[in-house]
C-alpha cells in the first residue's frame, strides 16, 4: 500500500513535512503520505527519512485509520519496527535481532497529523540502550545489509493479520558520502 524511501544529513532540524512544497490545481487531491524520520545519534547526528505513499484511500475503521487518527499514547501502544541483519557481523547480528517491537515503547516518538499525512519523527537516542544498539550497528554500518519493516500491531482478532506499512533496505551504507 505504500513505497518509497530517501536517506538524508540534515543541517538543521525541522519538520521534515513542513520542507515540501505542494502546488496543486484546485479539486485536485494529494494521497496519503506517512513519513519516518528516524533520528539517529552520532557524531555527527544522522537522519533516515522514509516517505511512504498510499496507492489507493485508507479504509475506513481500519487498524490503519485508528492509528492515524488516534492519540499520541495509542500510536504508541501499536507502532511496530521488525529489523533484520541479513548480512553482518554475528555480534551486530545478535545485539539487533529480529523480533518486532514497539518503538512507541522503546523511545521517544512524536506525531505530526495533517489531512493528507502523518509524520513520526523517532528519537532513537531517547533511550541509552537503542543509543548503545545504534552506536553499534553504525561501527559497522559499511558492512551491513539491514531491512527494516514498519508495521502496526494488532491487539483484536478482528484486526489480524497484521501488515507491514513500509519497509526499506539498508545496503552497506556509507555514511561519509552523506
């Protein structure tokens, strides 16, 4: 339901939606536009912005729905990240893993909601220990082949299966040509 992707260093932070600039005819209508910024502490800090855009209407009442329109503390209880190391170090290997989690639980995440998108900036250095995982990873980041799925977790029967909302690969990622 949703593509796309693009790695970033910003200069100064803001919103990344806010640096967009739309020119639409009138009745003309943007689709659906989820981004992550995931902000990554380093020296120098680093940001993986990943733009997901709908290819068809969200559903109404659907797990997709709620989450958009729900609270901050809601959207935390149900944003899901499920990395994997699929080439690397065994050590980078074990400390990351593989089983999803809630990343609205595990650091610190803010929403910003308009009509037409929805952007999550993800603090990754708000907590010590995805601090000490992501210092890790990115000691050995030129070397890694790492996919990241972004999904929402569901808590009904009537809200199975679960889907993933995006994903993007990380291949050897070289982060002095950023």
């Amino acid at each position: 339901m949703l593509t796309g992707s693009k790695s970033i260093k910003p200069k100064i932070k803001l919103h990344c939606i806010q640096s967009l600039k739309f020119s639409l005819k009138q009745g003309n209508t943007l689709p659906f536009v989820l981004m992550i910024n995931l902000e990554i502490p380093a020296k120098p800090n680093y940001s993986l912005v990943l733009y997901y855009v709908a290819d068809r209407p969200v559903n109404n009442d659907s797990l997709l729905e709620k989450f958009l329109d729900g609270t901050d503390a809601f959207r935390d209880s149900i944003f899901k990240l499920k990395p994997s190391i699929v080439e690397g170090y065994w050590m980078v290997k074990h400390a990351v893993g593989t089983k999803a989690f809630l990343l609205g639980k595990a650091v610190s995440c803010k929403y910003f909601r308009q009509d037409n998108f929805l952007e999550i900036d993800v603090d990754i250095g708000s907590s010590s220990v995805a601090r000490s995982v992501i210092g890790l990873v990115l000691g050995y980041v030129t070397s890694l082949v790492v996919d990241l799925a972004i999904l929402i977790e569901a808590n009904e029967e009537a809200e199975l299966p679960e889907y993933i909302l995006g994903s993007v690969r990380l291949n050897r990622v070289r982060t002095n040509s950023l």
